[in-house]
C-alpha cells in the first residue's frame, strides 16, 4: 500500500462516469413593503392586515429532503415575507390535520427540539454564508451563522430579534421580526438574496424544505432559492453594549494553619460586553473583564501518554464567530490523528498559569487556576468584494502566587494574543485564498524563563472547486518561529511534540538555540458530491521544528502523514433502510528522517432503518507500528501490530425514551496491547418542558510497553517500561426543566474515576527487536519502602538495589457539577443563578471503581461555588 495507490484511487473517480443526482433549478420569492399599514403584532397568530395583503404571495411548493427526497411533504407548508426599512418580517403557516399531531418539546434557546420552521438569509448572496433564524411550535428560539457553504454552523451567534408561535386547530404558525441590523448586505438599491425556508416534522422524522437542494449537493447554501424584491432598505449598524455585574461565594475544607484555606471566599466582578458595526459588513466585539462562571466544567479526562488533552471551548466570547479564526492544518473529510491541529486553539487565552510553585516545607501557596482575561476585541466581517477577514487581539494579566511567608512569585506573565485571518472570494465564489497571521508577545519572561518570550506563525491557503463544485483541491502552507532563553527554546526541543533527543540522525538537540522554526502543511484532492461516491486524497506534514501550542494546538511534529478515503453512499431510501453509507480509508506516516512509522487501514458501514433505528460498525488493522514518542525522549520502538473493531447501535431519537450505545477494541498478539471500551447513553422526556439523560463509560486498557520513566544509570539512561492495568469509569447526568422558552434550569454532573497499577517492569534493551520478549530485560525490584514509596530496584545486576522507582500505581478521582438557572428576561439580558460543586482526588488504587469513588468523591467535603451574574443589553 502507498501513495501511488491512494491517489490512483481517487484519478479512477476523475475518469469514472459521474452519477449525477437528480438537478433542481433554483426558486424565487418577492417579498413585498409594508406600505400603509401598520407592523405586525409578533404574537404568532398572523391575523394583521398586513398578513391579508394580497400583493405579497404565500409561497408553498415545499419537498421532503428527508426521509424521501423530492416526494410530497405529509403535511403543507406556506410562508410570507415582508419588510420595512427595520425589519424583515416572516410569517409561517403549517397545517395538520390534528393540534395533537405537533411536537411541542421544549428546549432552551438553540435546543431545536420537537416541531420546527426555519428560515436561512444568504444576505451577501455569496453562496457561501448564511444566517439562519429558526422557532419551534413550542416559541423556543434557534439562530446560527453558517459559513463554508455549510461545513461549518455558529450556534453561538445569538442575535436580537423577535419571534412567536401558535399551536391552533388545523396546525401551527410562527411569526419572526429580523432586524436588518443583524444582517449584513450590500448597498445597493435592489437586494437579491439567497433564501431558503425548513419546516421539520418530528413524528415522521421528516424535514422539508422550499429550495430542493439533492442529497448529493456539494454544498448547501450555494443551492438556495432567490429572495427579490428588497428595494429601499439600507444597510443598518449595529450597536449593542452590554454592562454585567457577578457575584461569587466560595466554600470549602478549612485547612489547619493554611491562610488560604479559611473555609469561605467572597468576591464581586464588573465588566463589559460589547458589539459595535462599523459598517453594516464590517463588526467590532469587545469584552473588559470577561467572566465565563456560568460556563460548564470541562469533562474529567487523564492522559497517561505524555501529550496533552483538547478540550473545546464553551466561552461565549470566543465561540461566536469562531470560524473566522479557524485554521486548521489539515481537516480531512475521512478523519485523522492531526484534525485538531490549529493555528489558533482559543482556550490558550485564559490558561491555567504554566508556572508551578512548590512551597517549602511547612508553607503553603495560593494560585489561581486561570489566567485573567483584562480584555479582548474582535473585529470580523465581508466586504461585498469577497473579503472575510477577523482580528483578535487580547490581553492577559500577569499572575502571581502567593506564599504563605509574604512572599510572593510570578507564574504567568502579561501577555499579548494577536489572531488575524483573510479569505478572498475568486472565480464566482468558486476559488479561495487566504492567510493567517497569529502572534503572542509576553513581558518579564525572566521570572519564568521557560516561557518563550514571542511565538509567530502564518500561512497561506486556497481551494478551487470545478465541475459545479463536485470536484475540489486545496493546501495549505505554515511557518512558525518562536524565540527566548536558551532554556526556554531547549525545553522546546525536549517536550512531547518534539523529542529533539532522541536517537533519530535528523535531529540534532542544541542548548545554544534562542529561537525555533519550523513548517506545516497539507495538500488534497477530493470529490465532494453529485452522486454515490466521494472521495478525498491528501498529504499532511509537520516538521520537527514546527511549534504552535503558544496560541494554537500542536499534536505532533516530524511527521509526513498520507491519507486516503472513499466512501459509498445512498441517496434515497431503499429497501428497509433510509440511507446508508459504506467506506474504505487508510492513513501512512513517515518521520523527516524518511523511516515509515505508521499504517492504518479501516473499513465501515452505517445505515439508518426505516424505523429511524441506526447501526454503524467498522474494523481496522494497524499491520506496522512504530513510535517515536513512547518512551518519551527515548529511541524509536517497534509496537506489535494492532487491529480492532468498532460498533453503534442508535434506538429512535424522536420518542420519548431514547437508547445508544457504542463501543470499540484494540488487540494485538503476545498481549502486548489490549483496550475494550463501552458507553451507554439513554435519554428520557416524560414531559414536553422536561429532559433527563445519562451517559456511562467503562474502558480497560492493558499494555505491556507503558513508559514509566528514564533512570541513568552510570551515565547512560535506562528507559523503564512496565505492564500497565487500567481502568476507568465516568458517568455524566443532565437534566433539563425548561420553564419557559425563556428561562431554564439546568443539571450536569459527572462523577470520574480512573485507577492504574503497574507490574512487570523492565527497561528497554533492544527497541527494534520484532517480539516483546527481546526487546526488554526484567527489573529486579524489592518491595516498595513505606517511607519513601519507592521501588529498590537492581539495574547492573549484581544482586543489590543501585537505584530506585516510585511506585507509580494511582487512583484519580474527581466529580464535578453545575446547577444554572437562566432567565432572558429581555432579549439579549439574562440572570445567571449557579451553583457548582467540585472535588479532585489521588490516592493508591487499593480498591475497586466503586470503591474508589465513594471513598475520593462522595466522602469528601466538595468545593462549593454560588455565583449570580445579571447582564443587560442596550441596543438599537
């Protein structure tokens, strides 16, 4: 298998006879002024006379786009859509035989939940972007900004605008009032936009729409209809600032003679929020002393490998508008190892400290667990040229820790983030090219002079599209520096993503270097859509000088990754399944030094019944396996080749009660690898205003080459390794009471446990030798000392302990909840009520799961944490 190979794969696509789905040409719809009459009350029952207008058309004609592409909705739909020089105005009429028929589920705000309409505005008519403006039956609003021709949905763009809905006899309707503010367009006299309406119907599981877009479309909003008639309207700037005001009280264990543990911790915060247009296409964001209480905990997650853990972002600030940042090196459609890596990983911004401070003995330290955020602006928008562009620029305090003698130590500096980003519409919207320009620049680095002192990275990327859009090719190019002390840029070199030291001839490990460079890229052909097949072929790279995790995420380096899928897929139901899929992909990795280190070879399928039920499963071989990073500094070793399996089974989300289960294993010969991993989710609304579900996840994993930690032993380092035995546990619990379409109540507790314990140690003698026996040597242990905790242990092998090993058995513990109560009590102003608890802990695994968790949780003394936060938003 190889790269000549995977590319010929996707040439035999090119020269293949296309099967095209079924064309659709596009729509119109004139919305029609309110011209002498007054504006629509929006209580959603459309009895004004501006409704009865004759002049402006209910438009029907909708299709089912699911379950049955292009076959007759089961039930009508209509719309209108009118304006002002303000507003823009949609009124929506769904008929159905009986008002019991309607799914009244209720969700908070983007929950899209039960019966659902939808209208999508592509206001700068570029067929790229689109704003979308959703209510359901039960008056629960949805908004969200789609980009990439609807790869990519912002759901966290919460506009102000106005809608209501209405369950009568023969149906429903809604009623929405847009602010043109909100959108953004053109100047010209005569507005063309893209339009596209939805209507979804959850007993049926059926979504129709107005615009046929085919299952195979290449994209989605480049396949709207045409909203006309938009005459006299200008372009409005939108002006929102929104002041807040937090309250926060702290409980916790009184600690004896800890200053700063005295059991109870008040604090107050103001800040502020802001929105201002610059332009109608062109919007500042700006934020003083953000506070994110209300946000919910990270998931509880250990990492045994030495790299580090992503997590996404759930802070408001720098969810909305995201995507205008987004630069990720490599994003294939078929999956990968490196997808997260990214120019800019926003939850850098506000990190934890990366300073530790150890006190000495009988003195104790305070330090913050996040870094304060002194301020951020954003500035984002598109020209009517095609320009979209974003402009990040935030400031972070410096940090100290305070010691119980008075003194105290900085652990983090002030610090400068500097994000910008440009993407450039050619060729009818069918070509793009752009650039990435990120910078972090931080004060007095002296104090913490493992920090580098500035970190740039850029890029330039493109993509052209053919054959309307079926076919595409694009890349990517990426150069970072990074620059400081001598010991910053050498811990560089020496940490997880780089491992300058090992025994690779490339490499060259050099404590003199004060700056660091290196190179990313992808380049990939692929097949989009138009018909049952899709493809998509690539290769990724990393050099080993490639640094990215001062504001961006960085997986890996000296890396030469190639990729390829295919995939198979139906467009219309068939049999007893409604669509199905079934794929082929492989993946190829190579070091800078040209050694091959990695193949990977996966087959799947997926089908969803006419039931709604869904299954997937897939299997994978990984036949040559060798790792760089294992031993964490230390050579090259050769694994044992690995495959495994990995299955679903989904029950039907529309009822009440609603089960999916998952899993997946990995083996490979000799016992030198096994992991077993199951989760069961179940989901439960005995109400419409009520939703509870649980999540439960088991996984084991034992391997025989778990890296333990590097001795030196007569000046020459002892790589130990040792069979490890672990398993973990975690179980996450939500509930939903939604009060009102407005105000909420909301649940989330998640109770992790994880133990390891380690036998069979020895170091490594022979890292390339093919079996696991060659390739270690026994460690001669006595039992572990009490006093210390650690390991006598015998490496010359004359019978005696010359060195020693902590024990490194453990059991982590944690649980974690957020109980918040949300009232928008005005549009865009809400009331936070929060109450967070929390407990961390790590003991020695001598005892079970359950064991482990009563004893390190639920017998603990948790952290408590009430807050109240109140926002308000002046707009016009």
């Amino acid at each position: 298998m190889n790269a000549n190979f995977s590319m010929g794969l996707v040439l035999l696509l090119l020269i293949a006879q296309p099967l095209f789905g079924q064309e659709s040409s596009p729509r119109s719809y004139i919305a029609v002024p309110i011209q002498g009459q007054e504006a629509p009350e929006i209580d959603g029952y459309l009895t004004e006379e501006c409704w009865q207008n004759q002049a402006a058309s209910w438009s029907s004609g909708f299709v089912q786009r699911l379950p049955h592409e292009g076959a007759a909705p089961s039930s009508p739909t209509y719309f209108k859509v009118l304006y002002d020089e303000k507003f823009l105005y949609v009124g929506v009429r769904c008929e159905e035989r009986m008002a019991t028929d309607i799914n009244r589920r209720m969700s908070r705000r983007d929950g899209n939940n039960g019966d659902w309409v939808e209208i999508i505005l592509d206001s700068y008519h570029d067929l790229r972007t689109a704003f979308s403006f959703s209510v359901s039956a039960a008056g629960v609003k949805s908004d969200k900004y789609i980009t990439l021709n609807g790869a990519e949905e912002d759901i966290a763009w919460n506009p102000i605008w106005y809608t209501a809905s209405q369950v009568l006899d023969s149906g429903w309707t809604a009623e929405m009032k847009i602010p043109l503010s909100q959108l953004r367009f053109g100047a010209a006299a005569t507005q063309e936009w893209g339009l596209q309406v939805q209507r979804r119907i959850l007993r049926k599981e059926e979504l129709v729409v107005w615009q046929r877009v085919p299952q195979d479309a290449p994209g989605w909003v480049s396949e709207f209809g045409e909203l006309k008639g938009l005459t006299g309207i200008q372009p409005q700037r939108q002006l929102e600032i929104q002041p807040f005001v937090v309250g926060a009280f702290r409980t916790f264990e009184k600690e004896l003679a800890n200053p700063f543990r005295d059991q109870y911790l008040p604090s107050a915060t103001l800040g502020l929020d802001g929105k201002v247009g610059i332009t109608n296409d062109i919007t500042l964001d700006f934020t003083l002393n953000p506070d994110f209480g209300q946000v919910e905990a990270d998931p509880a997650a250990i990492a045994l490998d030495g790299f580090q853990l992503f997590f996404q972002e759930q802070r408001p600030f720098f969810i909305e508008n995201k995507n205008v940042f987004d630069y990720r090196i490599s994003a294939p459609t078929i999956g990968s190892p490196f997808g997260q890596d990214n120019l800019f990983y926003s939850r850098r911004i506000g990190r934890k400290p990366q300073r530790t401070v150890v006190p000495a003995e009988g003195q104790f330290v305070d330090a913050e667990q996040s870094t304060t955020i002194l301020g951020a602006v954003k500035l984002s928008g598109k020209t009517q040229k095609g320009l979209s562009f974003g402009v990040l620029e935030t400031v972070t305090a410096p940090e100290f820790a305070d010691l119980s003698n008075g003194e105290s130590a900085l652990i983090e500096p002030l610090t400068n983030y500097l994000v910008t980003r440009a993407l450039q519409d050619l060729n009818d919207r069918k070509t793009f090219v752009g650039g990435v320009f990120t910078s972090v620049v931080r004060q007095d680095v002296l104090a913490t002079n493992f920090l580098h002192q500035t970190a740039h990275t850029g890029g330039v990327d493109f993509l052209h599209q053919w054959q309307d859009r079926n076919w595409y090719v694009g890349g990517n190019v990426v150069v970072s520096q990074v620059a400081g002390t001598p010991e910053a840029i050498i811990r560089t070199q020496q940490s997880i993503p780089h491992l300058f030291q090992r025994d690779a001839p490339h490499l060259r490990l050099d404590s003199t270097l004060t700056t660091l460079t290196g190179t990313g890229g992808d380049l990939k052909l692929g097949k989009a859509g138009k018909g049952h097949l899709q493809a998509e072929a690539g290769l990724t790279w990393r050099s080993p000088g490639l640094e990215l995790n001062d504001v961006g995420f960085l997986l890996e380096t000296d890396i030469i990754q190639q990729y390829t899928g295919i995939s198979y897929r139906s467009i219309n139901s068939f049999g007893i399944f409604r669509r199905a899929v079934v794929g082929y992909k492989h993946w190829l990795n190579w070091d800078f030094g040209g050694k091959l280190n990695y193949i990977d070879w996966d087959i799947s399928a997926e089908a969803t019944f006419q039931n709604n039920w869904s299954v997937v499963a897939g299997y994978f071989s990984q036949p040559h396996i060798y790792s760089k990073s294992l031993l964490q500094g230390g050579p090259r070793i050769r694994l044992a080749n690995q495959y495994g399996a990995w299955w679903g089974l989904n029950s039907d989300a529309r009822k009440q009660f609603y089960m999916t289960y998952s899993g997946w294993t990995k083996t490979g010969p000799e016992g030198a690898y096994y992991l077993l991993e199951n989760r069961l989710g179940l989901r439960y609304q005995p109400l419409d205003r009520l939703r509870v579900s649980a999540i439960a996840k088991y996984t084991q994993v034992g391997h025989r080459l778990q890296y333990n930690q590097t001795i030196l032993h007569e000046g020459k380092p002892r790589h130990v390794v040792s069979l490890l035995d672990q398993n973990t546990l975690s179980f996450v619990f939500r509930a939903d009471w939604v009060l009102s379409p407005n105000m909420a109540l909301q649940y989330y507790g998640e109770p992790f446990v994880s133990t390891g314990r380690y036998t069979r140690f020895g170091w490594v003698v022979n890292p390339l030798a093919a079996h696991g026996a060659e390739q270690l040597e026994a460690l001669r242990m006595w039992e572990e000392a009490p006093e210390s905790g650690h390991y006598p242990v015998d490496i010359s092998g004359d019978g005696l302990p010359d060195s020693s090993l902590p024990n490194p058995d453990f059991s982590f513990a944690q649980f974690r909840s957020n109980l918040v109560y949300r009232w928008e009590y005005t549009p865009g102003s809400e009331l936070f009520l929060v109450w967070s608890q929390g407990v961390t802990d790590t003991a020695t695994p001598d005892r079970g799961l359950v064991a482990s968790l009563r004893n390190q949780v639920f017998s603990q003394t948790l952290e408590n944490t009430f807050l109240i936060k109140l926002t308000y938003r002046f707009h016009r």
